[in-house]
C-alpha cells in the first residue's frame, strides 16, 4: 500500500496542475466590452449607425445585427467589422422612440458571441419626436459585464470538478490494485 501513495500523489499533481494550466486558457473568450449607445440609455439624436465593441478583433462570419424600433426593423444593409468594433448603418426613415438591439458576432476564438441591448432616441433620423423615458433594463438579462463574469467563472469550476473526478477514481483504482495485491500475498 505504501508504495501506491507516490502514484497516486503523482496523479494528483498532474490533473491539478493540468486543470490550473487549462483556466486561464478557457476563461480568456472575447467579451463584449461596451455598446454605443450604451444599455438603458437616452440620447438625444438617433445615431445613424448603432456599435459593439469587443475584447478582441471579431471574424467576419455570420455576424447579424437587427435594430427594433417603433418602425419595425431599421437594420440598414449588412454589418461591419472594423477592428473590435461590429457597427449596423440605421434606415434615414428610423423615427424616436424606443430600440431594442440583437447581435451575434463570432468571436476571435470562434464561438458566437449574442447579446441585446436596449436604448431610447427623443429625435430620429426622421426628424420626428418622442418624449417617453429611456426602455427599462429587460428582466433576467444579464449586461455585457455580467455575462461574462459568468462565463469566465464557469469554466475553472468545470475544470476543477472533473479533476476532482478523476482523481477520485485514481484513487479508487490504486486501492482496488493494492488490496488485490495484499490479498494475493496473504494466501499461502
């Protein structure tokens, strides 16, 4: 039994150190770092184009932005990537009132990237007017920060409960061979 205990510290070290060599890896996705306009706000002019900014340079596949507002959708022409930054041109028609905007970009690393942010324009780029407040943050849906302090947690906590795992059935496995070996020895 004594000579199982360095196999089974041995495999302790290699899957902590693997799961703590993996963390920073998997948390370190692109996030959205900020929206323009940004989330609950009221500006005062409808801007001609609405933006999202990222952690890292986004590619240039499948990215959709739809832009809502009392018109219906006033997405003009398809999105553009310059740099970190998804920007959707808005319809001239686009009155005031109250947006709401859906993204989905896919990230450096590949995975897409969605989120909705929500603003309210008293002027529109049809020059018409709207005096209502600013939408309400939507209930249950997380800011940019929020989601990603999540996603970022999530994945660390995966990883050290699989290591844990596997660990565990390590052990179960060295002491299943060292009993069987002890017994073995014991019969004359």
């Amino acid at each position: 039994m004594r000579r199982c205990v360095p196999v089974v510290l041995l495999a302790l070290g290699l899957v902590l150190g693997f799961a703590l060599a993996q963390a920073p890896a998997a948390s370190a996705h692109d996030v959205v770092e900020s929206t323009n306009p940004a989330d609950g706000t009221t500006v005062d002019r409808l801007p001609a184009t609405v933006s999202i900014t990222l952690s890292d340079d986004p590619l240039a596949i499948g990215s959709q932005v739809l832009v809502k507002g009392p018109a219906g959708d006033v997405a003009q022409g398809r999105p553009r990537i310059e740099g970190r930054v998804l920007t959707q041109a808005l319809s001239a028609q686009a009155p005031a009132g109250n947006y709401v905007v859906t993204y989905r970009v896919t990230s450096s690393d590949g995975h897409p990237i969605s989120g909705t942010f929500s603003f309210h324009a008293t002027v529109g780029l049809d020059g018409s007017t709207a005096t209502e407040a600013a939408p309400a943050p939507v209930a249950g849906r997380d800011t940019p920060e929020q989601a990603a302090a999540k996603s970022s947690q999530f994945v660390p906590v995966m990883l050290t409960i699989a290591g844990i795992a596997i660990v565990m059935v390590l052990v179960a496995g060295v002491w299943l061979v060292a009993r069987r070996r002890s017994q073995a020895a014991a019969r004359p």
